[in-house]
C-alpha cells in the first residue's frame, strides 16, 4: 500500500504540532479536532490498519502505543477526569488514513454509543 501523509510528518517533510516521541511511536494533535484534546498516536513503521497486526512484535507495538497514550493524557490532564481510544479499521469505520493510528480523544463528555 503506498506511503501516507502520516510518513511525511513521521519525516519531518511537513507540519505537525508534535506532542510525543520516542525510538518507535509518534503524536502529535489532529488537524481536524474533535475534542478539545484529540491526538493522533502513531507507529513510525507503516502499517496500514488494525487488521494488519498479528504476532508479538505487532502486540508489543500496540503496547507501546498504549503507553504513549497514558503519558500523554496525564500530561493533557486528562488522565482522571477520563478520555477515550478509538481505532478506525476499514471503511465502515470510515478511517481515512491508512496509517495505523489511534485516536486519543478527551477534554469533554463523551457519548456512547457513538456515532
Ligand atoms: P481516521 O478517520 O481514523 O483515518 O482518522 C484520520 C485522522 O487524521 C482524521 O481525524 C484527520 O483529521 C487526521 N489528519 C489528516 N491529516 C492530518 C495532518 N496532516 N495532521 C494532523 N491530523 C491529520
């Protein structure tokens, strides 16, 4: 599957408001927010979605990510009030970036189920 415009912004190619980074994940806030915290965390090797993860090497990252998202949402202060993941796998779930991503989103009340 060809590169998407998250392996720019993992390069450095274009903008980001980068908020973490370490050897294997990146974050950094969404360009289009849907909360008053909403940011994009993401693995610096090309995966294209959910769906393409198997194995131990792929659950160790996904664990990373989850890290990730916990440094992130205490440093966001968002840790105890409560905030939510979301990662969109396919069409139906109307990802639109086929760059594994997860969505870490907080800062509001939340609504289940959602839309
Ligand atoms: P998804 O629908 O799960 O594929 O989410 C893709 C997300 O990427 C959307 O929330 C977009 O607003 C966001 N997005 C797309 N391009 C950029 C960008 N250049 N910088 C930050 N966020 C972006």
């Amino acid at each position: 599957m060809a590169e998407t415009i998250f392996s720019k912004i993992i390069r450095k190619e274009i903008p980001a408001d980068i908020v973490f980074e370490n050897e294997h994940v990146l974050a950094f806030r969404d360009i289009k927010p849907q909360a008053p915290v909403h940011i994009l965390i993401i693995p610096k090797v090309e995966i294209p979605s959910v769906k393409e993860l198997s194995g131990a090497e792929h659950s160790k990252l996904l664990g990373e990510l989850i890290d990730a998202a916990n440094a992130i949402a205490k440093k966001e202060k968002i840790s105890e009030i409560g905030f939510r993941l979301v990662l969109n796998c396919g069409p139906d779930a109307g990802q639109e970036v086929y760059h594994l991503h997860m969505h870490l989103l907080g800062g509001r009340k939340m609504k289940w189920p959602p839309g």
